[in-house]
C-alpha cells in the first residue's frame, strides 16, 4: 500500500495511505480546515497561535491511529474479536478522526450559534441518521445533546464523504457515531472493541483534546506544559466493562499533564485578552448579522461555498468600509488595529483581591446582569455604554475537568486519578468573569459595581476596589501582559 508522509510540528512524521488521501484529506471540504484558525483570534495574543484545524485533524488521526495499533498488541483487548473486526474498527476510527471537526464554521466556535440546529437535525434525519440511531437503541439523544459543529460535520460526512468512506470499507454512519461518541455497531451488539473505537474520539482521555492541548501548548508558545505524550500514548488500555483507561505507565506523567491542561486553560483560552479579542470577533459577527438581517455564516455557506476565515473577515471589511461611522466600523477598527481596553483584574488572584464579596455570587450577578451593569458603569465613568464590556470565557466547554475524568486502570480495578488519592484532590479552577473599561477606569468602574452589588445583596462591607489596585500580595500578575 502506497502512502504519503507529513511532516508535522508536534508529532513528527504522520503517514497516510494514498487512498485516504486522495479521497478525503486532499478534497475541498477538508482544506477548508486549513483556513479555520483552531484558536479563533487568540493570535492577537499569543502571535504564534495560527495553527488550524486542518493540522489539528491531522494530529488526532495520528494520535488515534497509534493508540489503537498499541491497543491491539495487547492480548486482552483482542480477545473475543477477529482481526477482521479490529481492522473495522481502525479503518472507522482512522477517518473519524480525519473527519471529526469538518463541520466547524469560521472561527470555529465563534460563529456555531448562527447555525440552524433544526434545520441540521431535519437533514440528517432526511439521510437516515436519526432512524440508524434509533435502530441501535440510542433514539436521537446522542444528536441532540451533540454540538453544532458535529451535527453539521456528520452531515458533511454523508453528503460528501459517503462513496469515497465506502470506497475505504468504511460505513459513513459509524464513522458519525464516532463523531458523536457512539458506536451503532457497538449498540447493536457488536464486540466491546467497537465501542472503544468511539471513546478514543470522544472521552475524557480522548486523543482529541491529547492532540489539541498539546499542540495549543506548542504553537501558542506558552509553554506552560511538560509531559511526555509518548509515555502516555503507550500508557492506553481497556477492560469491556470499565472502557477506556490509562494504565500505570502513564503515573509518571499524568500528573504534568493535568496541571498542564489548567495551566494551558488559564493562561491561553481564559487569558484576559484572549477573551476580550474573541469576544470583539464574535460582536463584529453579530453586527454583521442585524445589518445584514441574515447571518453571517449558514449551512450551505460551508456546505456550497467553503466559507473559512477569510471569507468572514473580508465580508466584515466590506461592512465596515460602507458605514465607516457605524458601529461595526468600530468594532473592526478596534480588531484590526488591536485597540483593546483594560480589565478591572487579569487572574483570579487579582479577582479576590479587588472585590470584597463573595466571588462565586458577585460573578454570577455580573453575567447575568451583563447588559444592565454595562450601562451602570458607562454612567458613572461618562463613557458610552459600548465602551464597557462584562465578558467571561467565551469557549466554556473547554473548561478543563476534575481529576475524577481521569481514569487509571491498576490490578483489574479501573478508578479516577482523584479515587485513587494521586496528586491530591483539588478542583480546577472555573472561569472567572472580566470587566473590560477605557484606560484610567479600572478603580472607579470596580468600586461601582462592587457597592452595587452589596446594595442588591441586603448590605455592603469595606473593600478596598477604589485602593492601589495593585495585588496586596505584592507579586507580580504572571504570565507578563501580551
């Protein structure tokens, strides 16, 4: 069998067959993905963060491909199954992870709300994949609780991916299961091998997020992760009844890996400005979507004509360049230029230091007044309502887990990294929410909203909001502003 070699930054060499791609990598929907920035406008800050989607899938498919191969070198998981089978299964899995993020719109997960989840539902149940997981028991659960940009990938798999998976000895509709997290061979009855194929695609050890933390990690230069993704490559087992696990070959450095994963959270996806440059992108889209009356990106927009990144950009320029006194205008100036405001605080510590209450509730109050508390602050600084911005991560399903995700599988007992009492017990951190306001408006725009809060919650402590504003722990806000 011929194959083509790709040499990646991450993983090294990754070899495919010649088949696989000619019929699906070199294809127009799939270099697409070479124009969808994985990170959306996080290169704003961190100049490095340009990879895409396209290496992304690639890295997976590696990722999975040798997974699985060091799976079947271990003589559990292949009992009970012909090599048939697990040959199956690796063709399946080799193309869903090729396959898993094809239906991601520009900007990936800036622009998934203005798909029609209905209108997606209605044409994957038109090609039959409602009624092939309601065969295999699962009825529609799966497609409801899935995301926008799977429900549209799978639709792009059996539009446009149907003969050539076929051609493959692939079924097009299990490799929409893997997509989803599901195996309707594995649902039908099929050996427990079939459902793992799906979990190593979708679980909370899932090559997925092993290929986009660490490339995140690499091309962001962040460089807040140290582990040896090998070690744990080879560290993957499985038991049919407890499913997909990491044995004891991964204690060396699952432990790095998951401060790894918190600290990549932390300081790249929930980096102050990454939220505010990601959320400026997102209100320059919605923008665009009332001038237009009609949104920025739908579903034929990638299905017919492969709208990526560039394409929204140049349709957000051409808006901006008609109503130059607008506000989309505005908002693209800003991005374009990178004219971005200060935050009230950058981290969590800052957060604690600088509002006296109780942080869980004033954050919850601040988003689910977002709109009012805007306007109060605009006010009381003497600055148009636009100037003021309450956000918070605008990616929350990348909120990294709790240590009990993490299963270790060790004496024929499979239990999570925190049942076992490894690395202790601590929760990771959950998001916390900015304040963004012009220069010089930090101290006043934090003592408002922090005096409004107690005013609404029945009484008010001393704060110190209106001090220094500098930590009182005297340390410095690491990492370095970007």
């Amino acid at each position: 069998m011929s194959t083509t070699t790709i040499k990646d930054p991450v993983h090294g060499y990754i070899e495919l067959s010649d088949a696989v791609v000619d019929r699906i990598v070199d294809t127009r929907p799939f270099q697409r993905l070479r124009y969808v920035r994985q990170l959306s406008a996080t290169h704003l800050v961190y100049p490095g963060a340009n990879h895409t989607r396209f290496e992304h899938s690639l890295g997976v498919y590696h990722l999975g491909r040798t997974v699985f191969e060091n799976l079947r070198t271990q003589p559990y998981f292949t009992r009970n199954a012909s090599a048939e089978e697990l040959d199956e299964i690796q063709r399946t899995l080799a193309c869903a992870c090729l396959l898993h993020d094809i239906g991601h719109p520009p900007f990936s997960h800036l622009a998934e709300g203005f798909l029609d989840r209905s209108e997606l539902y209605d044409r994957l149940d038109t090609r039959g994949l409602v009624a092939a997981f309601e065969e295999a028991g699962l009825r529609d659960g799966p497609l409801r609780a899935a995301s926008t940009h799977e429900l549209l990938g799978c639709l792009i798999v059996l539009r446009e991916y149907g003969d050539a998976l076929r051609a493959l000895e692939v079924d097009p509709m299990e490799v929409c299961g893997y997509v989803l997290g599901y195996s309707l061979v594995y649902e039908r009855g099929g050996p427990w091998q079939y459902g793992l194929g799906a979990q190593l695609l979708h679980s909370p050890i899932d090559v997925d997020r092993l290929d986009y933390i660490t490339r995140d990690n690499r091309m962001t230069g962040a460089d807040v992760l140290s582990f040896d993704t090998d070690r744990m490559v080879s560290a993957y087992t499985a038991h049919p009844e407890e499913g997909l696990a990491l044995s004891e070959k991964a204690l060396s450095t699952i432990g790095n890996y998951l401060e790894g994963r918190i600290a990549l959270y932390m300081w790249v996806t929930q980096h102050h400005k990454s939220v505010y440059a990601n959320v400026l992108l997102r209100a320059m889209l919605e923008e665009l979507a009332d001038l237009r009356d009609a949104p920025p990106v739908t579903i034929d927009g990638v299905l017919d004509d492969h709208v990526d990144d560039n394409t929204l950009m140049e349709r957000l320029r051409h808006a901006a360049d008609e109503a130059p006194e607008g506000r989309l205008a505005d908002l693209y100036d800003r991005f374009r230029a990178r004219r971005f405001p200060k935050t009230c605080w950058k981290h969590r510590i800052a957060y604690a230091d600088r509002v006296d209450a109780d942080l869980d509730a004033f954050g919850e109050w601040l988003v689910s007044n977002d709109d009012r508390l805007e306007g109060l602050v605009a006010a009381e600084i003497g600055m148009p309502t636009h100037e003021v911005w309450i956000e918070r991560s605008y990616v929350p399903e990348y909120e990294p887990g709790e240590l009990r995700d993490i299963p270790i599988a060790y004496g024929g007992t499979t239990r999570s990294v925190g049942d076992w009492g490894l690395y202790g017990e601590r929760a990771f951190d959950v998001p916390i929410p900015f304040v963004f306001v012009p220069a010089g408006e930090r101290k006043r725009a934090t003592r408002t909203l922090v005096e409004r809060f107690h005013e609404e919650h029945g009484g008010r402590a001393e704060t110190d909001a209106g001090g220094s504003g500098e930590d009182r722990s005297g340390g410095p806000e690491a990492p370095p502003e970007r």
